[in-house]
C-alpha cells in the first residue's frame, strides 16, 4: 500500500510545504536562468552520462525547470526524454521551448515524491510514472531538484529514482555541499527551505538507497546575482545496483 495513500496530518504537511515551494518558482520563472546562467558542471555531468548511453535510450529528468540545460542537452543527443516538475510555470517554459532532437520530450507536473508510486496513476494520471513504470529506465538526472526536500525524504525518493530504473540504469545528479536540512533561505525574493550533505554523507545516503558511486567532482559556483552566495556544487554520476 502507498505510504501516502491515508494523507494523515504529516502527509497533508508535506504536500502543503512543496506547494508553496512549486509556487515560489512559478514567481521566480526567468530569474532562475538569470541568477544561474553558467550551467558548465551540468553539462559536463550530462556529457559523462551521454558518453555510457545508446542514442533512443529512455532517460527521467526529475526537476527539469525551464528545461534549460538537461533536457535540450538529452534531446539533441537522441534522447527519448520524459521530464518533470511541480511548477506550472516552470513547465510552460519548457514546453515553449524548442529543443531540437528526433525525440520532442514528454514534459509532466508530478510531485517528484509520487513519482514510483499509486499516487502518480491517482493523483496525476501518469501511470507510466507510478508502479507500472518500474524498471523502464535507462537513466535519471536529477541536477539541485533534491535539495528542495528534507533530507529524511531524500533517501525515499532515491529509492524510487532507482525502482524506475532499469538493472544496471545510471542517475546523474546535481547537490549542492553543505550541512542543511531544509533550512529557509532567501532566494530571488522568496524563501525556499534547502537542503544538502556534506560530501562523504551523500555518498553514504545514495550507498544506502542503492547507487554506487562511479564518479564525483565538486564545483565552486558564483551566482550572477549578489544576494545569493557562493557554492560549492556536486556533481554525480551513480549506478543502480541489484
């Protein structure tokens, strides 16, 4: 049974707290490109993963955002993308984009917590997402959409990243360093809460959830925007194992 079928009081709070977190990017829309314009650790993360993928391979992109650059870098590259996000904004975005490649990506708003689940069939009509979807996967790439959950809930949806991975399948991903846990932190003129791990915990949480690790590099990073600070971002690429 979905452990979230009963929507008991901290199952209803979990749900109010990520919508306000899809509404404060439905506010921010364009500024995010602006404030993050250098997306070179992105890339060069997806091009890694690219480099181990057969074109036409089904790739997940959890977090996509204006699909700027994971989802035209997968798409030019053959590609066959499905990509995610709670922000309607965000999506609009995506979808007046044009991304150029012989597969047009398959653009959905889910909850990335659902995705694996019953609720993807029930809650948002995406059975191929829920249970149905297990093991259909080639790859995932989930660059700083993570860090919006806390980090008890960052375990449970690595897991379910990985049921929808095939044997074998890859997840690429994108976390920023530091020791947050949901903390509220001023963001483009909203607050979003955010998380991360220091480096040999996050290593230990996606041993955990069932990755192993085949390469990392850290990145520091300066936001175009001075009222963000700098960071030092990580870059993953891990394999499902069992």
């Amino acid at each position: 049974m979905d452990e979230d079928a009963g929507g008991g009081p901290d199952v209803l709070r979990r749900r109010a707290a990520r919508a306000l977190q899809a509404v404060a990017f439905d506010t921010i829309g364009t500024g995010y490109a602006e404030a993050f314009p250098s997306k070179h650790g992105q890339l060069a993360c997806g091009r890694r993963l690219l480099a181990r993928l057969e074109p036409g391979a089904a790739v997940l992109d959890v977090g996509c955002g204006s699909g700027e650059p994971t989802v035209r870098q997968l798409v030019a590259a053959g590609m066959r993308v499905t990509a995610v996000d709670l922000s309607d904004v965000m999506l609009t975005l995506a979808r007046e984009a044009h991304h150029p490649g012989p597969h047009p990506p398959a653009l959905h708003r889910i909850d990335m917590y659902d995705l694996a689940t019953e609720r993807a069939d029930s809650a948002w009509n995406l059975p191929e997402l829920g249970p149905a979807g297990r093991g259909t996967f080639d790859a995932v790439t989930a660059f700083f959409s993570l860090i919006l959950l806390p980090q008890d809930e960052i375990p449970t949806v690595l897991a379910r990243l990985r049921a929808l991975l095939r044997p074998g399948g890859l997840l690429a991903l994108g976390m920023v360093e530091a020791d947050l846990d949901h903390v509220p932190l001023p963001f483009l003129g909203r607050e979003l809460r955010i998380s991360g791990y220091l480096r040999e915990d996050l290593e230990r949480v996606l041993l955990d959830a069932g990755f192993v690790i085949e390469e990392q590099e850290g990145r520091p990073y300066a936001p175009a925007s001075t009222t963000l600070p700098p960071e030092e971002q990580l870059f993953l690429r891990c394999r499902r194992v069992g």
